[in-house]
C-alpha cells in the first residue's frame, strides 16, 4: 500500500527566544523546531546546560501528526503550574514540531499556582506571537530538466507563475530545476511547462516535500 499523503500542520516560522518579567522573575521562553521526540530532549537538555543557574527550566513540546506525541515538565515548580499550560499553548494554538522550554530565574515574590499558570502560558504564548508561524502544505516534488542557455529564463517563469522553487543544480547536461506542485495541479503544471518552454523542459516525478506559507 503506498504511503499516505501527509496533511498540511502549523508550526512556529523558526527557532528563538522571547523574554517577559512577572513581578521581577524572568521569564525566557525559548522555542525550536523539531522532527522527533528525540530532537526535542536534545534542545531541552542544552538550553538546560546553557541556563544551568536558573531556578527552573520547565518544558512542553509536541512532535508528529497521525501518532502525535506530548511531553510536558515543571522541573519543580508546583505540579501543573507550568508544563501543562505551555502545552496547552502549543495545543490551542494547533502546532505540532514545535518544543518550548521556559527559563525562570526567580525574583523574589511568589507568584501563587494562578500566577505561575499564566506566567508559563502567557510566556510561550508571547514568544509564539513574536515568531509568528507558518502552515507546511505536503506538494509533489518535480525535478525540471532544462539546458543552461534557458535555464534563468524557465527559472523566472516558475517563480512567477507562483510556482515554489526548493533547489537548482547546474550539471553538465543542463540545470536541474526542483519545484514543489500540489497533488492536484500536477497534469496542468505539465501542460504550462511544455507550452511555456515549447517542449524544451522536461519534468519527472522526484518525491514529496514541503512549501511553508505564512499564517
């Protein structure tokens, strides 16, 4: 049985921090894309060696669509005063490959288990707003073959017909054009191509990837 189509997901636009201050603590949210569970301990343990000093380093991430998986820590603030809403962030907001790790450094005054609630949540949820996200569309990976005399020529087509551009590769037969084309669009990107380029283009079949959009 071949392989599902992947379905578009939400995820932050890149990685980066974003601190706030509640009555003098510091609160540093730090955010990262990621692939698996096991990227996402691997940037939790080295923000945790970076802030080594901080008071609390308290995490939440989710990783995967179809067999989704989350994981949330309050590295020894009461329970569920601070995982739990910075994973409820990623969740409300529909990301997914997303880790938040937010870095405490305590300033004295005692927030309570509310405070610490909207502390956390309002943290990430800050950091999420100042990196803004993007939505990742699943589209047919095309390789467009065309020689070097044309190849700026059908480049620029490409880019303005819309059409997303991954990579080129200059080789000695001709450059190597990688587009990335909606499922459902790929019989008329054929078509557009042969006319635009009078059959002097061809395009095969080079796998999947995916186009960010910006939401």
């Amino acid at each position: 049985m071949p392989d599902p189509t992947p379905r578009p997901y939400l995820t932050i636009r890149h990685g980066g921090s974003h601190e706030t201050e509640v009555r003098k603590s510091r609160f540093i949210c730090h955010l990262a894309r990621v692939t698996d569970e096991d990227e996402a301990q691997a940037f939790i343990a080295g923000v945790r060696k970076q802030y080594w000093d901080a008071r609390h380093n308290c995490t939440a991430f989710v990783v995967g669509d179809e067999q989704r998986r989350e994981r949330s820590s309050d590295d020894g603030e009461p329970g569920g005063t601070a995982g739990v809403p910075m994973l409820e962030v990623l969740r409300r907001r529909g990301l997914t490959d997303t880790v938040a790790v937010v870095t405490r450094y305590f300033g004295g005054i005692k927030l309570g288990a509310g405070g610490l609630v909207r502390a956390y949540g309002g943290a990430v949820s800050e950091a999420v707003d100042e990196i803004g996200l993007v939505e990742r569309r699943p589209v047919a990976l095309l390789a467009v073959t065309v020689d070097h005399t044309r190849a700026g020529r059908v480049e620029n087509d490409l880019r303005a017909a819309g059409h997303a551009v991954s990579d080129l590769a200059y080789q000695a037969a001709g450059v190597r054009i990688e587009v990335g084309v909606p499922e459902a669009e790929v019989t008329a990107f054929h078509a557009w191509l042969a006319e635009v380029t009078a059959g002097s283009a061809v395009a095969v079949a080079a796998g999947r990837t995916f186009v960010e959009v910006p939401v």
